[in-house]
C-alpha cells in the first residue's frame, strides 16, 4: 500500500496514551513483536482523534484496529527491516514504491466499512500488507500489482501466511479485475488524476471505493467514493496525502 500522510507543520512523534474506550486487542500472531503491534496501534488510535475534525473518523472500528494488531508488518517491509516495521511511517519497499505508514493503512480501511462477507478489489498490491488487513475483514480479496517483481513476492508472502482468501494478478490496475466484478468495496494505494472508469464500472450499486486524487508531483486529496444504488456516483474529501502516482494507462490519458 503505497502512500504516506504528508502534514508539513505537524510532528507524528505523539506521547503514550490510554486505548479508547470501546477498543479490544486482539489475539496477535507469538512472534515476539506483539508489544510493537500494540504501540504501532495506539500510534493509530492517538493521530485518529487528532485528525478526527478533518477526517470525520476520530475513532477508528474496532475490528480495523484488531486486524492491524494480527497482521505482522515487519514479514511485509523491504529486507526485513524489524526495527522500522512499526514506526508510524511509510517505508520504501523497492522499486521506487512504498508501504504505506499504519495509520493511512488503517485510515482507508476503515473508510470501506468492510463487512465480513464482503469482496474487495485491490489496486497496488505493493508488498501486500495492505491485502492482508482487508483479508482479515472481509471474505474475499483481489489485489493487481503492476510490477511483477513486488506482485509475484507479494503472493508468496501471503501464501506462506496462510491468507488464502487473497487473490493477486500481475496487471494494470486502470483495467481493474472485471472476471470477479462486481465488487463491495475498491481501494486504490496509487494516486490518479481521476477515478478510472473501469473500477466505477466494476463497484457494485451501494459499494465504496477509497482512492487518493491528484497530480503526480506534490499532495493529493483521499476521496471515499460511494456508488449509490441508482448509479450515481458520490464523493467526498478525507484528508491531504502523498501517494506514489498512478502507472500504466492512467499514464497515458489527456492532462
């Protein structure tokens, strides 16, 4: 997943706090780095409240924040970096593309509003530690990656996890996955200028689609999509970020 929150005149350096009232740890793997899952979490929890005017999520879902305390992000980033896995940062994971800092992870997807049976489309599959968090909220996941080194290592990571309920592809994202459409829920880990028309295509009537807007150099803006059920399309403005700009034919469409 592929983008880090950008806020120039704000430290993330945040102090211990107490959990929210309402938010339950999960069991998490025993693998040594649950005490880092936890701060990682409560990292998430404290810059949620503080964002929460701006994002209109000053308390993220408890079954989001349990998926991120289960899912091992040190497995996920490049070379094994376990001393920076759970810093609240974005990492390079190769390829001139990064994993997203926990709270956008987090942020994003809370904003799809999984349920468990839900099948959710993908876009970015990066190191696949975003496909892993949605993996642990909905039924089914389709992730495309264009870059065929990180999508083919992406897919024996999950494997070798036993995320059997994520689906990879080697592709350009623009396209989609239309064999498994229509989708409950799209979330997009690269920036476009605009949302591609084959993914509103492929979302079904009362789905939601998460994706950052915006040029290729400098900020763009999270939008929550929302498809209702008449096909009108809806969106609404979450927060300021900087993503890793969209590839393939997003490319190559009059600016």
């Amino acid at each position: 997943m592929r983008g880090r929150l950008f806020r120039a005149a704000r430290s993330l350096a945040l102090a211990a706090a107490v959990l929210m009232p309402g938010f339950a740890m999960a069991a998490a793997p025993a693998d040594g780095y649950v005490e880092q899952r936890r701060r990682m979490v409560q990292e998430v929890v404290d810059l949620a409240r503080e964002l929460g005017q701006e994002t209109g999520r000053p308390q993220l879902g408890a079954r989001t924040l349990d998926a991120m305390q289960r899912v091992p992000r040190h497995r996920f980033v490049a070379g094994g970096d376990d001393s920076a896995a759970y810093r609240n940062r974005a990492l390079f994971i190769g390829s001139g593309q990064t994993i997203s800092q926990p709270y956008i992870v987090a942020l994003m997807t809370d904003l799809l509003d999984l349920a468990p049976g839900d099948r959710v489309l993908e876009i970015g599959t990066g190191s696949g530690y975003q496909a892993a968090v949605l993996a642990e909220l909905a039924s089914q996941v389709f992730t495309v990656e264009i870059v065929e080194s990180l999508a083919r290592e992406a897919a024996q990571r999950l494997s070798a996890l036993g995320y059997r309920n994520v689906s990879t592809r080697v592709g350009d994202g623009f396209e989609g996955w239309p064999e498994h459409a229509p989708y409950d829920a799209i979330m997009v880990t690269a920036a476009p200028l605009d949302v591609p028309a084959p993914l509103l295509a492929q979302l079904k009537p009362g789905g939601r689609m998460v994706i950052p807007l915006g040029a290729r150099s400098g900020n763009q803006v999270l939008h929550v999509v929302r498809k209702l059920a008449d096909g009108t399309v809806q969106r609404s403005r979450v927060l300021t970020v900087r993503f890793v700009p969209f590839t393939g034919k997003a490319e190559r469409l009059p600016r």
